[in-house]
C-alpha cells in the first residue's frame, strides 16, 4: 500500500510538473492564472498543490491523499507564440477536474499537446506579414506604406521563422529583426519625406515583436497585487522594448545616416475609407496564423476587434485617448469574458489578444523611444502616452473580467 501511495504521488507530481511547465509557458495573459488550474488539477486527483511563482518557474509543491509530498522547481519561459496549446488545454483541464481522465491519460493527452504541430513555417510567415499589413494603415493609410510593410514584413518574417529552426536566433531576435528593418527602411524606402516619417514605415514590421502585451499583463498583475511577477514582467518588457529602440538605432548608423534621420511624421492620406475597414479583417487572419490560433476561432475574434475598435473610437471622442482606451478594454474583457464561458469555447486569452493589439499599446513605447533617439522632443509625449495607456488599459481589463467573471469561469 505504502509502494502503491508513493507511485501515485510520483504520477500526480510528474503530471503536474508538466501541466505547470506547458502553463507557465503560455502565460502571456499573466502567470497568476497557472496557479489555480494547477491546484485545481492536483485536486481533481484526490490530492493538493501549491506554488510559489515568478514569470518563468515556479515551486511547485504536491501532496497526496496519504500526506506525502514532493517539492520540484519547473521552469517555462512564458510567450505567447503558441496559442494552439492554449486552446488545446482549456477543454483538456475541464475533463481533468470533472475527473474524465486518470493521471496516466491525463498525462498522455498532455504530451499530444506539448508536441502537436502548430501552422507549418510558410503560414506562419504569411500570418506575421498579414498582421503587419492590416497593422500599417493605422500608422499612415497610404499606399505607399502598405508597399514598404509588405517588403518589411516579409524581412521580419523570414526572420522569425528562421529562428523558430535556429534556437540561438531567438535570444537576439527583436535586435536582429529590428536592425535589418531599419537599414532596409533608410536604404530603400525613406529618401522621400513626402512618404512619411522613417519610424511610422517600420513599425508596422517591427508590431509582432513589440511586447505590448507582456506591458498590460505586468500591470494587471501589479494592480492584482502580485508584485513579484508583475515587477520582473515589466522590466523583460521594457528589456525587449529596448531590444528592438537599439536595433533601429544600430540600423541607422550601419546604413550611415544621422539619428535625426528618425523623424515621425505622417505622410497625406490616399486609401480609401473602405480599406481601413478591409484592413482588420487582414489583421484578423494574420493573427490567427501568426500565433498558432485555430482556424474556428476566426468570427468571434473579428467580432471582437470590430467592438473594441468601434467603442475606442466612440468613446475618444466624447472622454479623450485615455477614457477611450480604458471603456474599450472593459467592453473587451467583459465579453470576452462571457464568450468564453464553458469548456469548449475559445479560451479568454485568445480572445482579448486581436483586440488587445488593435489598441497598438507596445507600439507608442517604440515610437516614443526612436522619435526621441532623433532629437525630436515628441518622443517624450509618446513615451508618457504609453505610460498612461498601457495603465489604462491594464485597468480596463481587470474590471471587465470583474464585473463578469463568475465562480469557476477560466
């Protein structure tokens, strides 16, 4: 009895040391959300976890029924590139606590997910090129900037997927991807001012890797109270901010121009009204592909990108950007909330995040950072504007999932 009590408590522990690992990496909407389904997991089993977090491993502590315990550290690095595994899990855990599943299966089902295919590499490059298409006529509705994105973008794709083959790649990726965007843009595409400032031609490229997300996650996480994982959050967001300001500048200097050379202007509008709308439907489509996003989940996503576009616009007109942003956001995690109700809808998470970057958080750091890198005092108020944004619309997240979240809702 005693023998089979402590091969339970080394299948419970080895099962959920992989479920904490799969969830810190998924963690982008915050880790403070991996330790209830771990515990409520571990209960599932007849037995108790606990875990005492930070952004990339945890302590995990596992006790079963008889009182036996084992302690583990289980590192993951959290990212939000894989959102099939996200989507994957949510059913997975719901048959996990309606105890549907023994640990042995559980653990089996648990390694299809840790090894499932995502997109194959040429959707995925079509998927960050999409994202920065429908991404660029917010920062100037020209055609010329659509041009430039494409050729950009596709730059930044080929990059990004050549990392996903080369693991070295990734520890400099923002900086590398960065740095080739810049001197392509000085090169190629900004030796007329008339086409708009060189920062507003790059940036649609450069959106994927701008951690806007990690930004908003850190600050609910600190408005949560977790001020551990919050504080370590900010500051790998703002490490990677500078990533990509440091490439921009290197890019600069290696195509031999001045920094002053990084002026944000916009150039005069010529698209048509219509294809600023067409243009969420394209940001849409790449997002699901850039992130690994299940094909099902396309309408509700563009259903939430129309809301939270549509209230952001109303509502800054009458209560200022701020007042916009954070109304929206509330609108956004609230249904979002309410539409991920049950275990086979999509998971909240997904949900948010096309609307989440429709409200180009991460992007106004960017701005701000190499406006200013040019000597133009502007960059000070973008660099203030994400200040309050980025609060904004951290807040506006926490209370819409307040005033809907109901007992058990993930």
């Amino acid at each position: 009895m005693e023998q089979r009590s402590v091969m339970d408590l080394d299948d419970l522990t080895a099962f959920l040391v992989r479920l904490t690992g799969l969830l810190l990496r998924s963690s982008g909407e915050g880790a403070h959300l991996v330790e209830r389904a771990v515990a409520d997991s571990a209960r599932a089993f007849g037995g108790a976890a606990s875990l005492l977090l930070v952004p990339e491993a945890a302590v995990l502590t596992v006790t079963a029924a008889d009182g036996g315990t084992r302690a583990v550290i289980v590192h993951g690095f959290p990212e939000v590139f894989r959102l099939d595994q996200v989507a994957a899990l949510k059913p997975f855990l719901a048959d996990v606590r309606a105890g549907r599943t023994g640990v042995a299966e559980a653990d089996r089902r648990l390694r299809e997910i840790e090894t499932a295919v995502p997109y194959p590499w040429w959707l995925k490059f079509l998927g960050i090129v999409l994202f920065a298409l429908g991404f660029a006529p917010l920062m100037q509705p020209t055609w010329y900037e659509i041009a430039t994105t494409a050729v950009l973008g596709a730059l930044a794709a080929t990059l990004a997927v050549t990392a996903d083959r080369v693991p070295r790649l990734h520890r400099f990726l923002p900086l590398a991807v960065s740095t080739t965007v810049s001197v392509v843009t000085i090169e190629l595409f900004a030796d007329n001012p008339a086409h708009g400032g060189p920062v507003l031609l790059m940036l649609p490229a450069l959106f994927y890797f701008v951690p806007g997300d990690y930004l908003s996650a850190a600050t609910a996480e600190l408005v949560a109270g977790l001020i551990t994982t919050g504080a370590i959050r900010l500051v790998y967001s703002v490490f990677l901010l500078v990533q990509l300001y440091v490439g921009v500048l290197l890019g600069v200097l290696f195509a031999g121009a001045s920094p002053h050379a990084l002026f944000d202007v916009a150039a005069h509008s010529d698209l048509p009204r219509w294809t600023l709308f067409l243009a969420w439907i394209v940001f849409t489509a790449g997002t699901l592909f850039a992130f690994a996003i299940p094909l099902r989940f396309f309408w509700p996503l563009l259903l939430l990108v129309y809301v939270t576009v549509g209230v952001q616009s109303a509502f800054t007109k009458l209560a200022g950007e701020t007042g916009g942003t954070f109304v929206a956001a509330v609108v956004l995690a609230a249904t979002a909330t309410l539409i991920a109700r049950g275990p086979h809808r999509p998971p909240r998470l997904i949900l948010i995040l096309p609307g989440f970057f429709a409200l180009t958080v991460g992007s106004l750091g960017m701005r701000g950072l190499t406006t200013l890198a040019g000597g133009y005092v502007e960059g000070f108020q973008d660099l203030l504007k994400l200040v309050t944004i980025v609060t904004a619309l951290a807040l506006g997240l926490v209370v819409g999932e307040a005033l809907t979240q109901g007992h058990g809702d993930t």
